[in-house]
C-alpha cells in the first residue's frame, strides 16, 4: 500500500479533525514496543522464536539458522541505539602517601565484550557465550554482521583499550580511574530466507562495544579511607 506525501500542515488538521493530538495516533501493528534502557546488557530481554504467527522453539530456530551462512537474514529496527555504559573503576587506586603533590601519566587497559538475548534466554545454542568469539565465528554472526552494519567487517564483538590519563594526587588524597565504554544496542530479527524456508523468526537484542563514540576516561580523586590511611602510616614506619 502506499501514501501521498502529506504535509505537517495536513497531518495537524487531519488530527483536530478527528480530535486526537499527532502522538495520541494509533501505532501500526508491526510498530516495536518502547526500549527501556535502564535494562543492563547482562540481563536483556529474552530472545523469542516464532514460526509463522504462532511461537516457536528457541533452540530449534536457532539451529535453522546455524546452518549456512544463508539460511536467514538478519534486519535490525529502529530502536537501536548507542550509549555510554555506567562508569566503572578500572586498575588500581593511588594513594599519595607522601607530603608532596604527585604528577605523572598512567597507562590503563580495559576489555569489553559482547552479550546478546539468545544466549540470556537459553544457554549452550553456540559454542561460546555470544553470537561470536574471536576465535570462532557463527552463521548467524555473519547474517547479523550483514544486517546490522553497512560496512561488511566493521562490526565489533569484542575490544581492548589503552588510554593514558594524567594523575595529579595532593597530599592525603586517593586517585583512581574510571571508564564509560561507548556500546551499541541493536534491536532487530533473524528470518528464514529462501521461498521454501519454514517462517521462522527470531527477535533478538545484541549489545556490543560501539566503533564510535569514544569511550570516556576519567581520572579521579578523593579523601582516604581508614584503610588507606592505615597502609600510609604502616609504609612510612
């Protein structure tokens, strides 16, 4: 079916016409359900199975698409998105111990993975705990590469970063560093392909380190704690 371009114009008094506001309009039935993104990428959603209009088993429709490479395609929607994670604290805290200002550069590494709602909802369906895994890919990795990034490859499964990070510690104080890595949820299907493939379908959530934007470093500092205070007066001793 298609539509006549319609102005904004049009559109609002089509809407006063009827008495209901642009937002209070009907959303049509194959429009996604809102993201919640307080949701943590350890504990998404649980993939879902269908076959036709009717549900499906998870296990098998995944081996369908485990098959070949071609089996199914993967079509992402439009509630994907990209985020910075909550910040974490990364390496070791330094205290400065001594009487004097403390300035140097520190080198901090972190690791950051892929998780994915197939895996949440069933274990053991791929040989490791995500779609894919640097040293053993899948079909429906690949389906989902094709499908949810432009570019063939440039998807990221998994990601190691170095960042160096100028530390300024007073007399008294702690510092530490913590990371926000940028990741990217994509919302989107698995389906049969071919004319004579059954209709399976498979809803899933994939959130993995994003290409862009960067991650956020920060360097941190604040008061000790009886501990620290404690390990300071034992060193000078």
């Amino acid at each position: 079916m298609k539509f006549s371009p319609r102005t904004a114009t049009a559109v609002l008094a089509a809407c006063a016409a009827l008495g209901l506001s642009p937002a209070a309009q009907p959303a049509g039935a194959d429009a996604p359900p809102p993201v919640d993104k307080t949701v943590p990428k350890t504990a998404l959603p649980a993939a879902a199975a269908f076959l036709g209009d009717k549900d499906a088993d998870l296990g098998e429709a995944v081996a369908y698409c485990q098959n070949a490479p071609d089996a199914c395609t993967f079509t992402a929607d439009r509630r994907t998105y990209a985020y910075h994670e909550k910040a974490r604290v990364i390496g070791e805290a330094y205290a400065n111990c001594t009487r004097s200002t403390l300035e140097r550069e520190r080198t901090v590494s972190f690791r950051d993975d892929a998780f994915d709602s197939v895996n949440q909802a069933q274990d053991g369906l791929f040989p490791h705990r995500t779609l894919a895994h640097p040293k053993a890919t899948s079909a429906m990795a690949e389906q989902f590469e094709r499908g949810a990034e432009s570019e063939p490859g440039k998807w990221t499964w998994t990601r190691t970063e170095k960042s160096t990070v100028e530390v300024d510690i007073k007399p008294g104080q702690v510092s530490w560093v913590e990371v926000q890595p940028a990741r990217k949820r994509v919302y989107g299907s698995f389906r049969a392909a071919g004319p004579d493939a059954p209709p399976f379908r498979i809803d899933v959530i994939v959130d993995s380190p994003a290409a862009a934007p960067a991650s956020r470093v920060y360097q941190r500092t604040g008061k000790m704690t009886a501990a620290e205070k404690q390990r300071c007066r034992s060193a000078r001793s």
